[in-house]
C-alpha cells in the first residue's frame, strides 16, 4: 500500500494547537494552579489533542470527505508538535526563564550589591534592565487581581520586553533545532541497541494506528480497556470532587513515610519522602522495558539511601547555591549529582556513537 504524504494542513494544524496551548499552559499552571497541562512527565495538554483528533476531528472530517481525515503519522506528527511546544511553555523554559533574565536588575532594587555588579555587565538586548518593570513583575499590579486577562495583557509594556524576547526567541529556536539533530544523530543507540519503545509515543500510536484500521470502537469497548480506565477515573473524579466539595469523600493516593522512619541513620534520607499512586504512570511503566522500569525504582531509592550514608560518616554537606537555574526543588548537593549524571550520559553517548558516519 503506498504510504499517504505529509499534508501541510497537519503542520498547521500542529503550529495552531502548540500555540493556543503554549499561551494557556502558562495561565492555568501558574495562576489558576490547575492539574499541568504540560512540562510534567505526563503532558496533558498533548494527549487531550491526541483524544480530540481521534474521537472528535476525524469523525466529522469523515462525514464531510474521508480524504480529509488525519492519517497515523500526521497525527502523532501534531501530537510531537504540541508535546515539545508546550514543554518550553513551562517547565522546560519558562517557569525559570523571566526569574533568571530579570533577577540581576532586581538586585538594584534591594540592599544587595549583587545587582550593582552584575547589571553592568549585562547586555540590554538580552536583559530588561527598568527597575520600575521589574519590581512590577515580581510584585504584581496594583489591583492586577480585580483585572481581567485581557485588561492585564494591554497594561504589559511589550515594547520594553519585545527586544530581549525576540532575541531570547531565536536562542531557544536554534537550541531546539540542535537537539532535534542531536536526536536524529544518536537516536540509533536507543533504538536498535537499547531497543527502547518510548512508551509516551506508544500510547498515541496505538491509538492512531487502531482509529486507521477502523477497529477504535472495539478497541474502546474492551472490557479490560473500560476496566483500566475505571480505575483511574474513579479515583480522580472523587479526589477531584472533594477538593471542591470536602462532603464528598477522598481516596487516599499518598503514603507519607516521616512516621516510619528514622531521622538519623542510613535511611534518614526518606523521611521526607512521599509515596504517590498515579494509575497513569503504573501504565506506561507496564509499556517500558524491563531494565528501564528496573532502573527507575532502584536509582530512585539508592538516592533517598544517600543522604543517610553521607550522615552516618560524619559529612555535612551546605545546600546547594545554584538559584533557580536548574530548577526550585533541587537544593541539597546530593541531589545535584544528576547535572554530573547528564555530563556522564552525554560523554558516553558520544563513545557509543564513535562509529557514526
């Protein structure tokens, strides 16, 4: 059977639905304190497309002209589209990025001399450097929250941002486009040696491969289908309902473990640790190979091991003074040995990949 092309309406609409849910995503992480859409490890925003293509978009486009439906690869096309799109929305860019860009010029407006050094230095291109507008980031509007949306979004000098974000923009484009090649470039290791299945992307596969045979109805009705998703949806409608309405009861889903363990001794390090049942990732670990589901409990508690091992010799070791660079979570020192795990992963994909041409 000759495979269908590349239609251009698939790449619009991939560039349409990114940037819909890229201005969104910000507004209901941030501010509504909403469930994340996305830059979480399961991106919401992407899947709720993928349901909307399958279950909505092509049935109608069928009933109009069935060459008009989206095919499997266009549609896992958009569904890879708004995953990376509405990734740099959040967390992958900008839940850091306005504080670290702004965050010297701020300095100016307090006792600290940090500021007086550091502005200097800086590029006004890259930097917004009005105290005035950074004090307002960071404090608000006066009365910003008797404002609507579209009235906060006229009171913005954009102007003053349009420079810095514009070049900001095209950095982040150009590293985007770097990593999609290093991808393409050392993809062969993952795939024909590690034989991973990348179990996000083989979600919507299945199902988009499924609704192009025809067989999505059947496929839905499956009993062990209906009782997966019974499960979860169970237990969030409940949980959910009861955030609003504290009447309605709780499933409990979190296990905290301070109560069962010791505060000093090897296992100190799990005190602060939190046990959380997420039916979605038990899922997509089942899709996961076996080394790889392995790995992700094992490291996860030889981590929470360390800080007892480092206590029981004697160590005190100072948080760690990185900002928010990488991210606000990661404070303790051993805690910031993956950036030290990336540089080893990165080197050693490099050695695996010698033999690329």
């Amino acid at each position: 059977m000759k495979p269908h092309p590349l239609r251009f309406s698939a790449v619009l609409v991939g560039l349409s639905a990114a940037a819909i849910l890229c201005a969104f995503t910000p507004y209901n992480n941030i501010l509504l304190q909403n469930s994340p859409l996305a830059g979480g490890h399961f991106p919401l925003a992407s899947f709720g497309c993928l349901l909307f293509l399958i279950l909505v978009a092509n049935p109608l486009l069928s009933l109009i002209n069935k060459r008009y439906r989206f095919h499997t690869h266009e549609i896992l096309l958009i569904w890879s589209m708004v995953t990376v799109a509405t990734g740099i929305a959040y967390t992958g860019l900008l839940r850091a990025f306005l504080i670290n860009i702004t965050t010297p010029v701020w300095f100016t407006t307090t006792t600290s001399d940090v500021g007086q050094v550091l502005v200097p230095l800086l590029p006004p291109t890259l930097f917004p450097m009005d105290a005035d507008l950074v004090r307002t980031l960071y404090n608000g509007m006066p009365g910003g929250r008797d404002l609507t949306w579209w009235q906060v979004l006229v009171r913005v000098p954009w102007s003053v941002w349009l420079l810095p974000m514009a070049w900001w923009g095209l950095f982040v484009i150009l590293v985007v486009i770097a990593m999609l090649g290093l991808v393409g470039i050392f993809s062969h290791q993952w795939i024909e040696n590690e034989k991973m299945n990348f179990p996000l992307l083989r979600v919507p596969q299945i199902l988009a491969e499924t609704a192009e045979q025809g067989k999505l109805g059947r496929f839905l009705t499956n009993k062990y289908f209906l009782m997966g998703l019974a499960i979860p949806l169970l237990l969030h409608t409940f949980n959910g309902l009861h955030t609003y309405f504290p009447q309605i009861p709780e499933i409990p889903n979190v296990l905290l473990l301070r109560p069962y363990v010791p505060r000093e001794g090897l296992f100190s390090g799990f005190v602060k640790l939190k046990y959380f049942i997420y039916p979605a990732f038990i899922g997509f670990a089942f899709l996961t190979s076996t080394q790889v589901s392995f790995s992700l409990w094992f490291f996860y508690i030889l981590g929470g091991v360390l800080p007892g091992f480092i206590q029981l010799l004697g160590w005190r070791l100072p948080s760690a003074a990185v900002g928010t660079s990488f991210g606000p979570v990661l404070a303790q020192v051993e805690e910031m040995q993956m950036i030290g795990a990336f540089g080893g992963f990165f080197w050693f994909i490099l050695w695996l990949a010698r033999h690329t041409r």
